[in-house]
C-alpha cells in the first residue's frame, strides 16, 4: 500500500504544494482570500484521487498512441491522448508524454470552477497550467534544469495572448529524452497540448551517432517505462559551435513546423549557452537572458 497524498501550504504561507507518488505541484492563486482557500480546499479534493484514475489506465497509456485507437476512460487521460493525437502517425509517442501538462490542467480547471480568481497557476515540474482573468498577466522565467539550473529567458504573458500552457523538456530534465537538448520551452494554448510538443521538438535537437553523446536503452534505466529499447540521453559532451548550430536547427525546423499548423504558439529551444526562439512575432515577450533587464518575480519552466 503506497503512502497518502501530501498536501501541505509552504512557508511563504501563499503557495499548496500537492505531492504523490511521481506528481509534484506547486499551486498558487490570487483573488479574495476566501475564494483562494476555496480554490485551494477544490484542488487538494481532486488531486488525492488523480493517481490511482491514472494508475488505473496505465498499461493503455504507455502504448504508442494511434490514430484510430481506442480512448481512454478518466479526465486527466483523455486530456493526455488528445495531446499527443497530431503526431502518432509521424513518430512515435504515447499519451504519457502529456501527463505532467495534462496533471496540472486538471487542477487548474477544477480551481477556476469552483471560486472566482484573478490568476492562477498550477507548476508539475516545470510544465504549467496557467489561468488569467481579463487584465491580468505573469512573468514566466525559462530554466534549464540541471545540477545548477540556470535562467536562460523569460516571456511576459497577458491575458489577451492565447497561451495558457508551458511546458519544459530536454535530456536533463525528469523525463527520458532521445534528443541533446538541455531544455526546450514552449508556450501553447493548454498545458497537455505544450508538454507533448516540448517532447516532439526536444527530440529533434540532435545529432544522430555523435560520439560525445551517451544513450542508453530507456529500459535499462527504468524497465517499465514506456520508451522500451529506445535510446535515450544519459550525456552530451562539449560540442562545436557548427555542431549546436545543426542540432537547434533541426529542433527549429520542426518546432516552426508545429508552429505552422498552429500546435504552438512559440518556443525556446537551448543547448549549451546557445538559444532559439521561435515564435509568431505577435509580441508574446519571450526573450533570452541576455536581453532581459529585469527577472522580477518569475514563475519557473
């Protein structure tokens, strides 16, 4: 029998953190202070059970997803497979790349459902689902995790802009990775939707037989993961300045590729100090670490 659910309030008194098994989240809310303690009281209710709905549909969410398949039955699992849908006919991928994106969804949803806030986010590790009243926005800080995670860029976002997803990816992060790069960023409309694309365009950054590039089956690593024998980033030695060259380009083509047939609306992908941005130029404020002034008080991807 596994143990319950965490769910405790951080010390800065304004944040809920819920914690089980391999979901972590950090929640915040903004509004009147009953209706944030209503908000909180919701997502603590749902997220108890979130686990055990997932777990219950786990083999069916570790098979490559397809075109015509079968759907799942729970929520949050539904959410997972219409994420990754446009790609499994092109590459290979399952409902479970979306989870974290889809977890945190879920949350948020049932939080505005049930109060009246102004702003609201739900944090899985670094894939947010983000929810803004008319007039409201936040400052999101880009971070490549590592040993010593670092703040690579930041994108302002308003409540006129249609993203209300970010998500994260890359060979250093939690997940298994078949690409090299150290974290890829996208903003899209719904979390779910951002987390699968993260994965698809953090694939592409790479560059296939490299020699300074470790990989090893997924299923050494973790046997009952969905990856299977597939090779996955375990290290990514120094590169040329040519060499990071081709591999963003060819995670740009594909995130520009995503971005034309309006799966995203903008992404950041960064590989050993070098960053690319590929957005719709509509003024979503995404920028690089070396143009911002200011980070201010950043929620973290």
């Amino acid at each position: 029998m596994r143990e319950p659910a965490e769910i405790r309030t951080l010390p800065d008194g304004r944040r809920l953190h819920l914690h089980d098994g391999p979901i972590d989240l950090i929640v915040e809310a903004f509004g009147a202070k009953c209706e944030i303690s209503t908000a909180y009281r919701t997502a603590a209710d749902r997220f108890v059970t979130v686990l055990d709905e997932l777990c219950s549909e786990l083999a069916f969410l570790r098979h490559p997803a397809r075109k015509d398949g079968l759907l799942p039955v729970g929520v949050v699992a539904k959410r997972m497979a219409a994420a990754v849908a446009p790609y499994c006919e092109q590459t290979f991928i399952t409902p479970m790349a979306a989870v974290a994106g889809a977890v945190a969804e879920e949350i948020l949803s049932v939080m505005t459902s049930a109060a009246m806030l102004s702003r609201a986010y739900v944090n899985n590790g670094g894939d947010i689902a983000l929810y803004l009243a008319p007039g409201e926005q936040f400052v999101i800080g880009m971070v490549e995790r590592s040993e010593r995670p670092s703040l690579f860029g930041k994108v302002v976002l308003d409540s006129t802009q249609p993203v209300r997803g970010i998500a994260t990816s890359g060979w250093r992060g939690r997940s298994f990775s078949l690409g090299i790069a150290d974290a890829v960023t996208v903003l899209a409309d719904r979390a779910a939707t951002a987390d699968a694309a993260a994965t698809i365009i953090a694939n592409a950054v790479d560059l296939p037989g490299h020699p300074c590039i470790v990989r090893v089956p997924a299923r050494e690593l973790a046997p009952d993961n969905d990856l299977g024998h597939r090779l996955v980033t375990q290290a990514v030695g120094e590169l040329s300045a040519n060499e990071i060259e081709a591999a963003l380009n060819a995670g740009v083509n594909t995130a520009q590729s995503l971005l034309s047939e309006g799966l995203i609306c903008s992404a950041a992908l960064h590989l050993q100090g070098e960053t690319r941005i590929v957005d719709t130029r509509t003024g979503l404020g995404l920028v690089t670490a070396r143009e911002r002034t200011d980070s201010g008080s950043l929620i973290h991807a």
